[in-house]
C-alpha cells in the first residue's frame, strides 16, 4: 500500500490596498508600510508526498520557472522537519505572474502550510516566518491571510480586522516592471521630510480608510512616467465607476473598487479589458476555512494554523 498524502490548495492572491516606501535601509532592502488583502483570484498547486529516504521534489509547472520558489519552499520546509521523501507538484497559474499580486509567494507560502502537514511534522509560525523571509518579503503575509499591515522589510505583520465584504476587478496589463529596478528608482526621491507625513497619512488609512487621505501607492510615481498605459487604466477604472484605482505592489496590474458587483460587470464592458478579473477579498476566517478544509484529514490532533510558540 501507498503511503503517499495528496493535496490539492488554492494560492490566492494578494492585493496592496495602500503602499508607501519611506527609505533604504542599510540591509539594502527599503522601510516600507503597506496593507495587505487576500482576495479570491488564485492558483491551484496539486502536491502529493511520499516518505522515503531521500528527498526529490518534482515540479509539473506550465511555465518551467527556473528556481522556482515552489521548490525552494518545499526543500525549506522539509529540511526544517528533518523529513524526507519525494515530493510531486503540479502547479496551474491563473493568478498573472510579475503583476504584483503574490502569485509566486503565495504558491510558496502553501507548500510551507502543506508540506510540513503532509510529511506528519510540526513547525511552529516563527520558524515558519522565518523560512518565509528567506523566500521573499511578501511570502510571510501568506501565512496569515486576510488583511494585514506590513511594515519593515514588509515581513512585520500585524493582523487588521477583515472590512465589509468588498468586490474589485484586478486589470493586469501584460507589461513587465522589474521590483528591484521600481525601487532603484523610487530610493533618489524618499526624504527624511517625506517620511512623517507618510507615516501619518498611512495611519490615517489604517484607522478608518478613506477618512482623511486617499490611499497612495508610491510606486505610481515611477511606473507610470515608464509604462503611461497604466496610468490610463487607472484612469479608466476611475471613470468606469470604481471608488479607488491603486496600482498593487511595483505593478503592473491595477484594482478598482466597485460597492457593487453589478457595476463590476458594467465595468467590465466599458473597459474592453482582456485581462481583467472580477474578484472578491478574502477574508482572514474564509482563508483559514479553506486551509482547514483540504488539510483536515492529514492532521492528527495537533492544532492548525500552527500558533506561535512566543503567543501565549
Ligand atoms: O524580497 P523580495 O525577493 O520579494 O524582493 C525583491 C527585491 O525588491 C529585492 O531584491 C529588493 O531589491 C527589493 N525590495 C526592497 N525592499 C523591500 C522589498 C523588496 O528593496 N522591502
């Protein structure tokens, strides 16, 4: 008999509902302060896990992404619980990939849920977080799910409460901005100056959006001089009825916010848009259920999400 364990998990992504970068640090990574939102848009990776004695992983990827994060994630979490045996993935994209919407980190962050679940180990959130870190800024935040504020390197997170459901059209233009060449370009203008009234208008965001300032992505600055297209997306989802346009991460895909999802799909029509999906937030309680519920039969007794050993 077979002792192999099948999953299969959704890998949603993720938008920023405000972004500002305040300055480089001396680790050469920039202090930033962002809030995080899972929403529905996901990819589906299929991971089967058989103990042996060895460790292979086997990645089935329609994009033969060389290094790809979904193996260096399971080599990390399998090495973490000195388990070892052969671990076959099958991964199918739908979330646009360098659009700055996760898609990579979130494929990441699942095989750090699953894997450790599957090979019948524990690893507690902080050692989680940590091998999160070492895969990417980003990949932590998946994790936990929902929304969250993201401050630091963007890896210190602080759950928010979950907003009244929320329905948005993500329109991902097939335009390339490279992360680390956005912030190249956005370090010259961050001032000391600067810095306070963003973190003020940031909180302001945080406390009540919408209530005192607009929510800012300051990558906006340096991406739409570059690509105008996406200034002119902006533009149209503003018009086509949305409340806020925001560009998410260092781009390029945009979000609208619609108070309706008849007025998505009115949107949708006036904007011609190809590669525009209609998608819902994700809640931190629907995140959890949905890890849960493909989880369940592979856990024995032991409490899932995996808690902090420091939370007590
Ligand atoms: O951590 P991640 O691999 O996602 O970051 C990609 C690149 O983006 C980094 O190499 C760095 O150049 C830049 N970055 C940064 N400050 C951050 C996050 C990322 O400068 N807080």
């Amino acid at each position: 008999m077979s002792d192999t364990r099948r999953v299969r998990l959704r890998a949603f992504a993720k938008l920023n509902l405000d972004l500002r970068v305040l300055g480089k640090r001396s680790d050469g990574y920039h202090e930033l302060r962002t809030i995080f939102q899972t929403i529905s848009l996901a990819d589906s990776l299929d991971m089967a896990f058989t103990p042996g004695r060895k460790t292979t992983v086997e990645l089935d990827d329609e994009l033969a992404i060389p290094d790809n994060l979904v193996s260096r994630a399971a080599h990390l979490a399998l090495d973490a619980t000195r388990a070892a045996g052969r671990v076959e993935m099958r991964l199918t994209k739908r979330i646009p990939m360098g659009a700055g919407l996760g898609g990579g980190s979130s494929d990441a962050a699942a095989v750090l849920l699953a894997l450790p679940v599957l090979a019948g180990r524990r690893l507690d959130l902080a050692r989680l977080s940590e091998l999160a870190q070492q895969l990417g800024s980003d990949v932590g935040f998946f994790l936990l799910g929902g929304r969250a504020v993201g401050i630091g390197r963007g890896t210190e997170l602080f759950p928010l409460p979950d907003g009244p459901a929320q329905n948005a059209l993500v329109v991902a233009p097939g335009v390339h901005v490279s992360t680390p060449q956005a912030y190249r370009d956005l370090s010259p203008r961050l001032t000391s100056e600067s810095q306070q009234n963003k973190i003020f208008s940031f909180q302001s965001q945080v406390w009540g959006r919408g209530v005192e300032s607009l929510p800012r992505n300051d990558f906006e600055e340096v991406v739409f001089p570059q690509h105008p297209s996406l200034a002119a997306v902006k533009k149209r989802l503003l018009r086509s009825g949305a409340s806020e346009a925001l560009m998410t991460g260092s781009g390029s895909a945009l979000f609208g916010l619609y108070p309706d999802r008849n007025r998505i799909s009115v949107a949708l029509q006036s904007l011609g848009a190809d590669r525009a999906f209609p998608v819902s937030f994700v809640t931190r309680p629907r995140y959890r259920r949905t890890w849960w519920r493909v989880l369940e039969e592979h856990i024995t007794g032991r409490t899932w999400p995996p808690q902090s050993r420091y939370a007590r």
